[in-house]
C-alpha cells in the first residue's frame, strides 16, 4: 500500500458528510441532493444495520470515496476476519477502537490491501467525568495521547480525534498520520450531543486532514449550500 501523502489530499475531499439516517432510501435521497457537492461519504452503525453495506458498493461504483464507520472491537480473530470480509466492499477508511489487540489484528487482516486503519482514541461525546465513571483516573488528554501513539505504533494509518486534540495529536504522531474530526459544527450550529467540538476552519488549522459533518449538513434545509459552505471554510483555512 502506497503511503500517506497529505499534502495531496484534493481540498474537496477533506469533507466527510456522515450518513447518518435511517434507511438505505433516505441515504440516497440526500446522496442525490448533494449531487457532486461530496465526494466522501460516512455510514456508520445505524445504516451498517439497515443494509447500508451494500451502499457502500453503490457508492464506490459511482466513484465516491467511503468511510465504513464500523468502530470494530472484539477479540483479535473475530477483528481479523471481519476486516477481510470488509475488503471486499472497497471502502476506503475503516474505524476499529484504540485497544492494542484491535488496533493489531486490524492491521493484520488489512495486509496490503489499500484500506486506511483509522483508531478511535476516546469518543467526541466522552467527558472526563465519564472517564472517573469508568474507573480511569488519568486525564482525558492523557488517554487519548498515549492511545493515539500506540495505535500509529502498531500499524494504524490514521486516528479519530476532537479537533481540540488534533494540535497535541499531531506533534506526538508526526507528519504521515491521518487525523479525522467528527463533531464539527459550522459557528452558531447546535451541539447536539457532541462535548468536544469546533468550526471547520479550527479543524483544519489544528492539524486535521479530514472533517466528518453530519447534522449541520444532512438536517439543513438545503444541504448541498450547507456543504458547499463548509467546503469554502475548509479551503480558505488550508
């Protein structure tokens, strides 16, 4: 597999629109609104389970890029096999969650496939009171930080981070990795249910390579002007 080049990211790729909705209909119908506007398209669990794997193929057939959101975890066979199978879609990124265990037996069943390994250090809804609930007495940066080094050490092409982490991330994990931020919102956009957010200009000038957008986009009243707007921001800010 080719290695990372960031600096040849195409500017109107850096948008990922999250698919976030019910059915394989309702994906189609915003696809179709977005027209050309998008490029790279997120599907998480909630369409995973409504048939959304073989939107993937129809995307990739209409030459999007995609981002399977699976956030695998599970024992290191059960990781293995499942990204194998998931080869066969022709995704382009592939979410597994930060545990040295996953983050090995992802890379392993990857092999040389062109499939980008991206780990999830701490979810963008966790506060650090959810971390003293969960019996970790370290700091939320800490987590993320020492997670985000074994991860890239391991194989990991890239990670998922707050945008408020990206800046940290970036100078422990150097120049070839991949940063992608959800829980971006446009200024003055609710927060919905995210505790770590920013604008995509900030994103951008902390180090992230990839904005993930859901909500601001996929519930505005003309979404393909809204991701249009975050395309320009996201542009002047690089």
């Amino acid at each position: 597999m080719a290695p990372i080049d960031r600096a040849e990211i195409p500017p109107d790729e850096r948008l990922i629109v999250a698919l976030d909705v019910a059915t394989v209909e309702a994906a189609r119908e915003l696809i179709g609104r977005l027209g050309d506007s998008v490029r790279f398209y997120k599907i998480g669990k909630q369409l995973i389970y409504a048939g959304g794997l073989d939107l993937v193929r129809e995307l990739k057939a209409a030459g999007k890029r995609v981002f399977l959101d699976a956030k695998l975890y599970d024992i290191p066979n059960t990781v293995e096999s499942a990204v194998q199978s998931i080869l066969a879609l022709g995704a382009d990124f592939l979410t597994v969650h930060a545990e040295r265990s996953v983050v090995r037996a992802a890379v392993t069943g990857r092999a040389d496939a062109d499939l980008r390994i991206l780990a999830v250090t701490v979810l963008t809804s966790m506060a650090p009171e959810d971390l003293e609930e969960m019996g970790i007495g370290l700091s939320l940066a800490y987590v993320t930080a020492r997670r985000a080094e074994t991860a890239v050490v391991l194989g990991a092409d890239g990670l998922i981070c707050s945008a408020q982490e990206a800046k940290d991330i970036r100078s422990i994990v150097g120049k070839d990795c991949l940063l992608v931020c959800p829980g971006i919102r446009p200024a003055g956009a609710s927060t919905d249910d995210q505790a770590r957010i920013a604008t995509p200009a900030a994103a951008i000038q902390a180090g992230a390579d990839y904005l993930v957008v859901g909500r601001p986009i996929t519930q505005a009243e003309d979404p393909e002007a809204a991701a249009v707007e975050i395309q320009a921001e996201i542009q002047s800010a690089g």
